[in-house]
C-alpha cells in the first residue's frame, strides 16, 4: 500500500528535522516555504543551509511554494510555522484542503495577543481540521542526527493520535500518544519562558545552585497555570514538562537558552534578538504567559521577571534581586 504524501508547512529546524525523520521511513514529503526564493534555494542545495546545515536532503523531500500544490492529495499536514504567523498562514489555506486529514501541530508556544494555544488558533482558523500536537524534549539537530529522541502524539481522540505515533515512530524517534492536550501544549510552550530565565542566570554566571533553583520552580509556575486551564498533574511530570523544560534550560542547541545567556552576559536585548537565525518562541510566549497569569490570578514570579528584563528595560540583576527578597513561604505555600 503507498503511504500518502505528507506535508510540511514550514522550512525552519524544526520542520527540516520531522521531514528528514519521515524520510528515512521511506514516506514522501512536501515542505512548503513561505517565499517563492526560499523554496527555490532549498530545493537547489539540497540541505537548508540556513537553519539545519549538513544534512542533505533525500529524494523523498522536495520543496515547493505554490499552497495548493503543497497540500495536493489528502496525507497528513504538519504545521511547523513561528507562532507568530500560525494564524496568517493558515488563511492561505483553500478550505478544500482540510478535511478527511489529520494536521499535526509542532509549532510551540502561545498566541500574542490572545493567549491561545496553537491547537486553538488551528480550530478557529480551520474548523474541520482534525488535530494533534507533536511535541517533547526534541532538540532540531539532534532529531535530524539520528539521536535518540522521545516525543508525545497528543489528541483528545486516541485513534488520531494513535495515527500520528505510526507515521513518526521510528527506531531513533519514539512516540507516545496522550490525550491532555492542553497540558502538553502549555508544558512545551512554557518551558520556553523558563529557558530563558536559565539562559539570563547562566549568562550572568550565577553557576548551578541558581540554575536548579529555575528550573523546579519555574516547573512549579507552569503547573500552577497549566492547572487552572484544566490541564493534568501528571502530564507536567512527563516528557512534556519535566523532560522538555530540563533539555531547553540545558542544552546549548536551545534557542531560548542561548538568546537569555546573551542578555544575562550583557548583550542588549535587541542586538541579541537581532543576532538569532531563528525565532526564539520564549519571547512572544512570555507576554501571553504573563498576561494570561494575571487574568487568572496565578503567581508566575519567575516569568514575570522574565517579562520585565524583555520589555520593561529592567536588568537581569534586578529582577534577580526581585525574585531572591519576596516573602519567605513555606514551599507548599508556593505550590
């Protein structure tokens, strides 16, 4: 039986990363730039030498401009854009070409502006998409390595889930399936925020005790929020909060980690965002996380600082010194 063709709308890290992924199952791919220049480039070198260089391209993987074509036939779409431009994107989107196919979400992060979760700005966008979140500890170029990396297929319908883990589960890409989509999505959108904030203190060199200290409470921040969306408990104890928050706050392949190191080393917030290839979802997230937490009543200090380090002109020091002389509590206090 031949497999359909998947589409990828997307040519950044991460997008190239899933594609090769499916490749090397032998599936065809279709990724679709966003400019007719883009895709021109990618498919004449053959490697996207701008955000994952060094790995060639299958013949399995071609890349295309045109919409329509992209979305020919009725395989799966996989939705790999900025949060930032999620919605517009999608109105490109003949409405012929969504149903009878699953669309799965890997774009992190929450809606500027509305605070919506990518799963939402997809249901309101497209109606009659059925979908489901790919997402976890998934670093881009460790994934089109080949490294060991595990992942949740999220979807309040275990069947489509259940699909999306066939099509992506391989011998060096293991999928699980779950059905809390919101706690998946807040997790590996949150995380982002608290990437951030380890990136600030190691950049500051305040050394690992400091670090620690971020991440179980920064986990803390996220779980408080994502609880009172409706989201599980346990989920934030899995690979979509624990495993993802721990690799973002870590590794030196985040985005996130490495654009806050820049700003707790000195670097001006703006030369530093100037200065990143791709976009560092942390930063749009952190607004709509903070604002969200407000709206209902949450304690998010460590976000909070975040927001006013990126948008309120306050240096990392002190909202350090903001964040070590609130109140004492007990932890549980803290929740």
């Amino acid at each position: 039986m031949t497999r359909p063709v998947v589409t990828i709308l997307g040519t950044g890290a991460w997008g190239t990363a899933l594609a090769l992924v499916l490749c090397r199952k032998g599936i065809g791919v279709r990724m679709r730039a966003h400019e007719p220049a883009i895709a021109d480039e990618l498919q004449a070198e053959r490697q996207n030498v701008n955000f994952l260089p060094g790995f060639l391209f299958p013949p399995e993987l071609q890349v295309m401009y045109d919409m329509d074509a992209a979305l020919d036939g009725d395989g799966p779409v996989v939705l790999a854009v900025p949060s930032t431009v999620v919605r517009s994107v999608l109105r490109n989107v003949a409405a012929a070409r969504v149903g009878g196919r699953d669309w799965i979400i890997a774009t992190k992060g929450l809606e500027e502006g509305t605070g919506l979760r990518m799963s939402e700005v997809v249901a309101e966008s497209l109606p009659a998409a059925m979908t489901t979140v790919l997402a976890g500890p998934s670093l881009a170029r460790e994934v089109a390595e080949g490294l060991p990396t595990t992942v949740l297929a999220a979807s309040s319908d275990e069947g489509r889930a259940t699909r999306v883990r066939d099509l992506f589960h391989d011998a060096s890409f293991r999928v699980y399936t779950n059905t809390d989509v919101t706690g998946v999505e807040l997790g590996t959108g949150l995380k982002n925020v608290i990437a951030l904030a380890a990136g600030i203190s190691d950049g500051m060199g305040l050394g690992s005790n400091a670090r620690g200290a971020i991440l179980t409470r920064g986990l803390a921040e996220i779980m408080r929020l994502g609880l009172a969306l409706g989201a599980r408990r346990e989920t934030f104890l899995g690979l979509a909060g624990v495993g993802d928050l721990v690799t973002t706050c870590s590794s030196p392949l985040s985005r996130n980690r490495t654009l806050g190191e820049k700003i707790g080393r000195g670097t001006p917030i703006a030369e530093a965002l100037a200065s990143m290839t791709q976009v560092a979802e942390g930063v749009p997230t952190t607004r709509s996380a903070v604002r969200l937490s407000r709206q209902r009543g949450i304690e998010m200090p460590i976000a909070e600082q975040v927001h006013r380090v990126l948008f309120e002109g306050v240096d990392p020091r002190g909202a350090l010194r903001a964040l070590m002389m609130r109140p004492p509590r007990t932890e549980e206090e803290e929740g």
